[in-house]
C-alpha cells in the first residue's frame, strides 16, 4: 500500500477486546469524522480496508481540505500582535541589554508552497513602530494573495479574530 493510500486509515488489531478493522479519521474545519470498518462484518482486511477507504474518500470528496490561504489566517491562541502572521522580535543577543542596544523588528511570514516559510522584518527604529507594523501586515498581504493551492494542516484551532493588543507594541 502507497502512503496516499492509507491517508487518514489505520489499523486497529486489539486481541484484549477482540477488536481487528480500520479506523478512518479525518479531520475538517474543527469536525472530526470518525468510523471503524470490522474484519469480521465486512468479510477479511481486504474488503474492510476497502469499505474504509471508500468512506474516507467520500468524506474527503464532501468536506476539502483548507487551502493555504485559508489555513494562513487562522488565529492561533499564542497570538499576540492581533494579526496572523506578523509577530514583534527583538534580534539583541538578550533583552536584558539596555533598551538603546535591543534592535526591535515587526516580522511578516507566511507559508510557501513547497512547505518552506517566508519571513521578513521590517525595523522599528527605521520605520517606527507604527510604520514597521503596517509594512509588516502589507508584505504578509501581498504574498498570501500570491498563494494558492490546498493545504491540510490536520488538527486546526479556529478562533475568531482579535484586535491588536496594546501590550504587543510596548516592549516588556
């Protein structure tokens, strides 16, 4: 059996309880679908396997995988800056340098297409932070409208999206 073959099926031999089949678990926009296909009721691991695949296949058929600009722009609970994507990075060796020796930096990535990220800083000291933050979000912009393409990222948080928190901005 190819990898693509077996996406979303495993096998499940328990001799404790008695339980042989596959399992078929997908995973779509925060549902998970879930069913176990028997050896026993469907006739042997062949035709199971076949029943398992057939109803994955269904499943993955009615609910597609997000793409990549969608999975892009999914808020994830550690999000700070209010913006997917653009986060605030201090480059100095250590913040406990004094503050004219911190070099701050509003940084934009983003995912490529070939599973590689793209990131890029923008300084606070050249542009402000103000303007820093804006050329941040615009690249960020820019490059997902770029992207295309499905993505399936498995399990996915979805949260709705937040505001910028004042706090991000102000160095700690």
């Amino acid at each position: 059996m190819s990898r693509g073959s077996t996406y979303g099926i495993s096998r499940v031999d328990n001799e404790t309880s008695r339980t042989h089949g596959w399992l078929v678990t997908i995973q779509r926009r925060g549902v998970i679908y879930r069913k176990h296909f028997s050896d026993g009721v469907f006739g042997g691991k062949p035709r199971s396997f076949a029943a398992a695949k057939g109803y994955r296949d269904e499943i993955i058929a009615s609910h597609p995988p997000l793409s990549m600009q969608e999975y892009s722009n999914i808020v994830k609970k550690n999000n700070r800056s209010g913006v997917v994507g653009v986060c605030r990075y201090c480059a100095s060796e250590t913040r406990d340098l004094p503050e004219e020796k911190q070099r701050w930096f509003w940084v934009a990535s983003w995912p490529l297409p070939d599973g590689r990220r793209k990131r890029v800083k923008f300084s606070v000291k050249k542009y402000g932070e103000d303007g820093a933050f804006q050329m941040a979000m615009d690249a960020r912009s820019t490059a997902l409208g770029k992207l295309v393409g499905a993505f399936d990222p498995g399990a996915v948080r979805r949260k709705t999206i937040r505001r910028r928190i004042a706090a991000a901005v102000v160095p700690s």
